[in-house]
C-alpha cells in the first residue's frame, strides 16, 4: 500500500530549510553592510584627515614660495611692492598653517610645524622690513635685509615645511594600506557567508527533488484528490517567490559590497591622484612665478606664459572632478523653487543653447511646489544634465523641462524633474552604465559627471534615474523632497 501522502509533514520541512536560507542570506546581507561601514569609516578618515593634512602642507608651501617669489621681484629696479598681494598671502599662509594645526598630527608633525611657524614669522618680519624700506625708496637697503635676513628664514622654513609634507603622505600611505588589507578581510568574510548561503540554497533544491517532485507524482498516480494537489501548488508557488527574494536579497548584498569596494578604491586613487598629480603641479607654479619675472615685458612669452597657466589650470580642475566624487560635500537644504533653479542653470548655458540652435521649452515648473535643496549643488545637477542634452543634439532641436509631484501618503513627497532631450538616445548596453565612474560616452569625457550628479541627488534624500527611450531622445528624471508647507 502506498504510503500517505502528508501536506503538514512537506509545509514543516520545506519552512524549516526556507528559514536556513533566509537566516545564511540575511547573515550575507550583514556582512556586506558592515563591509560598507568599515570601508566607508576608513575613506572618511584618510578624506577628512590624512589627505586633508597633504592638501593643507602644499597650500603652506605655495602661500609661502609665492610671498618669497613676488617680495624678490619687489626689490628690483623699477618694481613697485604690491602690499596688498604680499598681505594677503601671508593671511594665507596663516589660515593654513593655522588648519594643519588642527587636524591632529603626530608628535613630529607639531613639532615640524611648530618650526614653521618660528622660522616664517622671522621671515615675514624681515619681508616687512624689506617693504617699509622700499615705501622710503631704500631699495639698496631693502635688498641687503632680504639677502642677509629674509633669505636664509625662508630657505629654512621651506625645507621644514618639505619635511611635514613627507611625514603627511607617510601617514597616508600607511593608512592607505591597512584599508586595502582591512576590504580584503571584509571580502572574505562576505565571500564565506555567500558560500554557505549557496550551501543552504543547494540543500534546499535537494530537498525539492527528493521531497517534493517524488511525492508530487506519488499523488498523481494514486489520484488522492485534487484539494491536496491544489494546497501543494499554492505552497510551491509561495516557496518559489521566497527562493526569488532570497536571490535578489543575495544580489543585492553583493551590489553593496561592490560599491563599498569602489569607493574604497575610489578613495585611494583620489589620495594618489592629489599626491602624483599635486607634487608636479606645484613645481610648475612654482617655476611659472620665476619665469613670470623673468620674461619681463615681452608681449609673445608673456602669452606662452598665460597658457601654461591657463593648462596647468585645467590640470587642476580634472584632480577636483576626481576629489569631488570620493568625497562630496554634504548639502545645505532650505526650500527652493523648481524653476528657479532650473532657470539659473538655463542663463549660465544661454549662449551655448542660441549657438546649438537648441529650444529649451519649461512646462509644469510653476504650479510645482517648493523643494530642500542645496541650491549650488541642485544647479550642477541640472548643468550636467543640460550640457550632455546639448551634446546630444549636435545639429539643434528641443530641449524640455517639465515639473511633476509625486503624492505620498501625507500629501506632496517629492518634485520630479524631467529633462527630457530630442538628439539620438543612448544604445541599451550604454543606458545601464552611464552612472557608473569612469563610464563616458563622449570622445573626451572624464565619466564622473553623472555619478556625481547622482550622489548629490542621493544625499539629497533623492534620487537621478535615466529613462530607456533610445529611439526618442534620452530623458532623466530627477526627483527631490518636496519642503514642507510653512518652511521658510
């Protein structure tokens, strides 16, 4: 006789592996989630701390050559002292010296900082009394005091001020390599839990078969009833969706995961990035403010001049778009009007919109309630998204923003913003990637505009999320909080 076919039996079983499942995919999710935590405490720490410490010692170190560089022109034949130039690097230099002081350095960084200070302020004192004697037409004077005082406080605040820079990126360095030892330990750890996860997703498949497939056609062969066939369905169908939650819950653990892991890295290749970069970009002002001086007036190197400055510039604003993504600053809300925001944006680009032959047209954007923004950082949002719509559009068309509100549960929640554009789209295997750093499809794109575009909209407490209408145009939406009523 064949044996009973128990319903109560297969739903306790199936629960309890269901539940193994759950508890190895929630204990995944856990580890990904303090993963983030640590990577991203440890990012903020190398942000806010040791790269902050690099960054301040080369703005001691500019501050002070240029005072030197511009007090040495000062005294030669026909030059005039520009106090207010000299006055207003040396607050400069105080300001920063006055920051590095309060980052929190080791014992040897305060010590070399203390001399710093001792050896500028015997060199700024001599720098003023090389300017009161050029006020009194003592040029002879002045140029004695700065090669027999100013000089050599100079030469020894530089060298010190070189030395606290060196001890900063140790620092950095060093704290750059316990982060990469501390996300390979948060790694494996993530990598453990999701292998016994898929332990417990396989046995769970094994009981399937043994357990359900087999009673399942045990069933039908001794035509029990169909109320009992219908109660398994319901069942396997239920236990199906949850396999399904379980595997997106996995997925997206591991999408966590891979984003700490990127900004991570992110992080380090921003500190690399100001310590490679930063290092040659500063012998280059440097050597700039000489050759400023020595090129006299002759109209052509003076305009070669300009241009290596203008470049070096250029070089300079490519380091921030990197420092800008690693770690963006955080917003200061008050409530907005949507087409405010979106009409200053739309001024700054006017002539470039009249010369694309682009019409913007608004819609929507009046009745739209206030939004929290910060109004700085909503603006290049919308800047990024219009000038990569004017790209879009190389031979003219129509641009259009329009305003909609989203409705919560206690009224208005949040304004979308939609930017939508009528150039040729973007291919689907592009549209899934255009947030992602480094990912551009311009010729000469950097790739890092529309992932921050969409951290500031994130930290907003919003969200920036692209429409898949490739063979209309490409549309973004841009959605923010709206501010409450009474807000001022």
């Amino acid at each position: 006789m064949p044996r009973a076919f128990s319903i109560r039996n297969l739903s306790t079983r199936t629960a309890a592996l269901v539940a193994v499942s759950l508890l190895a995919t929630a204990a995944a999710g856990a580890a990904a989630i303090v993963a983030s935590w640590s990577n991203r405490r440890l990012l903020e720490r190398i942000e806010g701390h040791e790269l902050a410490s690099v960054d301040a010692v080369k703005e001691v170190e500019l501050a002070l050559v240029d005072h030197h560089a511009r007090l040495v022109r000062a005294v030669r034949p026909g030059r005039r002292p520009k106090t207010d130039v000299l006055d207003s690097r040396e607050a400069t230099f105080g300001r920063w010296t006055s920051r590095l002081g309060a980052l929190g350095l080791d014992d040897d960084g305060r010590d070399l900082l203390a001399g710093v200070r001792e050896r500028s302020r015997a060199y700024f004192a001599a720098a003023h009394d090389v300017i009161d004697l050029l006020s009194k037409g003592r040029r002879d004077r002045a140029r004695a005091v700065l090669e027999s005082r100013a000089e050599g406080d100079f030469e020894v605040a530089y060298e010190l001020a070189s030395r606290l820079q060196d001890t900063a990126e140790n620092r950095l360095a060093t704290e750059s390599e316990r982060g990469r030892r501390g996300a390979g330990r948060a790694g494996a750890l993530v990598a453990a839990t999701i292998a016994t996860a898929s332990v417990g997703a396989l046995g769970l498949v094994w009981f399937l078969r043994a357990r359900v497939y087999r009673p399942l056609r045990r069933l039908a062969e001794d035509d029990t009833g169909a109320d009992e066939v219908d109660a398994v369905g319901r069942r396997l169908s239920r236990l199906r969706e949850t396999v399904e939650v379980a595997e997106d819950r996995l997925i997206e653990s591991r999408r966590q995961l891979e984003s700490a892991e990127r900004m991570a890295e992110l992080g380090m290749l921003a500190a690399g990035v100001a310590h490679e970069i930063r290092n040659p970009l500063t012998a280059i002002r440097m050597r700039l403010f000489a050759l400023d001086a020595a090129v006299g007036d002759d109209p052509d190197l003076r305009d070669d001049v300009r241009v290596v400055a203008d470049e070096v510039g250029r070089l300079g604003e490519v380091v921030q778009d990197f420092l800008d993504y690693s770690r963006p600053s955080p917003p200061e809300t008050r409530p907005e009007s949507p087409k405010g925001l979106v009409e200053s944006a739309a001024r700054l680009l006017g002539p470039r919109l009249d010369a694309a032959r682009i019409r913007l047209r608004l819609e929507g954007l009046s009745e739209a309630p206030r939004v929290l923004a910060d109004a700085d950082q909503v603006r290049q949002i919308l800047l990024n998204l219009l000038e990569n719509a004017i790209d879009a559009m190389p031979r003219g068309g129509e641009l259009v923003v329009s305003g909609d509100v989203l409705p919560g549960a206690d009224g208005v929640r949040a304004v979308r913003l939609r930017v939508a554009d009528s150039g040729s789209g973007i291919p689907a295997p592009a549209l899934r990637r255009v947030f992602e750093p480094y990912f551009s499809t311009k010729e000469h794109g950097v790739g890092l505009g529309l992932g921050i575009a969409r951290r500031i909209a994130e930290m907003h407490g919003g969200r920036l999320e692209v429409e898949d209408t490739s063979s209309t145009g490409t549309t973004f939406l841009l959605d923010l909080p709206a501010a409450e009523e009474g807000v001022s």
